[in-house]
C-alpha cells in the first residue's frame, strides 16, 4: 500500500473533518507498530489519525471493533471517520499508564484498578461470530508463541545452539501447558494489554491497538498487564490488583484462579521476548532489546510462582545459565 504525504494527509483530514482545516501533522511514535500515527492539531479540535499501510489485515477492523466495545462499555476512544487506509480518532491525549510509573502507588492503584474494571467487561462480553476478530487462543497458537521465543530470543538474543532452542518447545512440559491452558474455557481478550496500550483520560483508563482481539484467556491479559516488562511493579501492588480482577469476575476459586494467571504468565512472557528479539534483530527496532532484561526477570518469578504440576524445569535451567551472558546484562 502507497505511503501518503504529509500534504495528502492533511488534505483528507480537511475533507473528511473540515473543523480540523488548517491543522497541522505531528508523528506519534507508537511500540513495534507497522502503522503510522499522527496527531492532527488545529484551532476547531485534534484527531489522532492513524495510517494503515496494510502489513497486516486486523488492521482493517480497528472501526468495527471500536464501535463493538463502545456498546458494550468497554473505554475506548472514539472513532471519527474512516477511508481506505486511514483512520482518525478522539485525540485522548498522551498520557498512557506507562506515563505515571514513576508515581506513588496511591496514585497509580486507582488508575490500574480502573484498567481492570474495563477490560472486565471486555471478558464478560457474549460471543459474536460475526464479529471480525482473529482466530481463538488455541493450542497451535500457544505452541507458536512458545517457538517464537525459542526462535528469537533464546536463538537470536543469546546464541543457544539451535538443537537446543528447538527442543525446548517440544519436550512434553511446555506442550502439556499449551494443551491445558487451550482446553479452558475462553473470553474475549485483548491480546497485547500492556502499559502503552491503556490511556487516561480524567483518571479513567481507556484501551487502544485492541485490533488484535480473541477468544482467549483472562488471565492472559492480566499477565500481560502485571507483569508488563515496560513497568514495575511489586509483588504487593500485583496480588492486590489480582484480588480486585478476581472480586470482579470470579470466575473459578481463587487458588485455581492464581494458577492459571502463573501460567498465562509463563506463556505471556514467552511471547514478549520472542518479539522483543525478532523486533530488536529482524525488523530494525534495536531499541527493544533494552526491555529483554526486564522480562526474563519477571519469567525467571513467573515460573517459580507454577504449581508444582505445571513446572517447565527445563526452561528454568536455561534461564539460569543466561544470567551472566551478553544479552541479559545489556537488556
């Protein structure tokens, strides 16, 4: 798909929102996205218009989806017009939950615990199947993203020789956590419910790069979310917000519950350090790499934290022998 000017941009905005006329175009830089994002600015309002280039084809839902969520009371921003590539939004500010790390905990609880609510009601939704979303968590996929890790991270971050990185996913633990998590019952999920991809407006949170939604696991998305290599937080602040979630939707005991957020974990963390190699080594974004160390930290707890029947001893003794390489001490 042809990449439009700034000029071309700014000329379809005009037509299609003509109180942004005369706006002016600022990029956004935006994670590991092939989309473009820019901020519209001009004297009647701003948008955030984002342009799809068409590397991948659940872009093309993002506007169906929205307006889906939206009746629905899951918090997202507004769609405000829509043509061929190009997409412009409510302008809901820069502010992401990543943006107030930093904060006291008295500050940040609310804001997270105002994450969960929303993404509660994205869980609670009904199934619809003529909603446009991508294939469920199914086995195959947990299996892929237990392969992508092996593939890029513990192959191209850390060198491990490949008859080794290839065996890890299937040895007869990892596939067993696969097969167990896909036979649990699924819910929507976001898919990629990480600090950057929740806003907050007026101390509310609202989702944002939700294109990618499925039928998944809950706790999917709290892992990704609690243990968001992006942001730290302490075991305290995480098993509060883990029985705030749990008091929502108590969807199983809470013993049973914990245990599969430990291996959605697992799972989860696999699959970020898997992106973070192909991102950081293939696609030209080495920037990633800075977010390696953090996430094989939050592994190396994930997997302590397995009931004892779900343990991946194997993969824990990998992760021991990376702790003085290269690759770890440089993130």
């Amino acid at each position: 798909m042809t990449s439009l000017t700034e000029e071309q941009l700014l000329a379809r905005t005009a037509a299609r929102l003509p109180h942004l006329s005369g706006a002016s175009l600022a990029p956004i830089e935006k994670g590991g996205s092939a989309r473009r994002f820019h901020r519209v600015s001009a004297p009647g309002g701003s948008a955030v218009l984002i342009h799809d280039l068409g590397e991948r084809e659940e872009n093309r839902h993002y506007a169906a989806l929205a307006g889906f969520l939206t009746a629905r009371g899951v918090p997202v921003p507004g769609v405000l017009a829509e043509e061929d590539s190009l997409l412009w939004l409510e302008d809901l500010g820069e502010r992401d939950l990543w943006f107030f790390r930093n904060e006291p905990w008295e500050v940040r609880r609310p804001l997270y615990e105002s994450a969960l609510r929303g993404v509660s009601a994205l869980h609670g939704i009904p199934g619809d199947p003529a909603l446009p979303i991508q294939p469920p968590f199914d086995e195959a996929l947990y299996r892929w993203e237990q392969e992508y890790f092996a593939e890029h991270c513990l192959g191209g971050i850390f060198g491990i020789p490949e008859e080794e990185w290839k065996a890890l996913p299937d040895s007869v633990p990892m596939r067993s956590m696969a097969g167990r998590l896909a036979a649990l019952p699924r819910a929507f999920v976001h898919r990629d419910f990480q600090s950057q991809n929740i806003l907050v407006r007026n101390g509310e949170a609202v989702f944002i790069d939700f294109q990618g939604m499925r039928p998944g696991l809950a706790q999917y998305d709290l892992a990704s979310l609690l243990l968001d290599p992006y942001v730290r937080l302490t075991s305290g602040e995480r098993d509060h917000l883990l029985g705030f979630y749990h008091g929502l939707s108590p969807l199983s005991s809470r013993e049973e519950f914990d245990r599969v957020f430990w291996q959605c974990a697992a799972q989860r963390l696999m699959q970020a350090l898997g992106a973070y190699g192909n991102l950081s080594l293939n696609l030209g974004k080495p920037h990633f790499r800075a977010h390696v160390a953090p996430a094989l930290v939050n592994l190396r707890e994930a997997l302590t934290r397995l009931h004892p029947e779900d343990r991946l001893d194997a993969l824990e003794e990998i992760l021991k022998d990376l702790k003085n390489s290269q690759g770890d001490s440089q993130g």
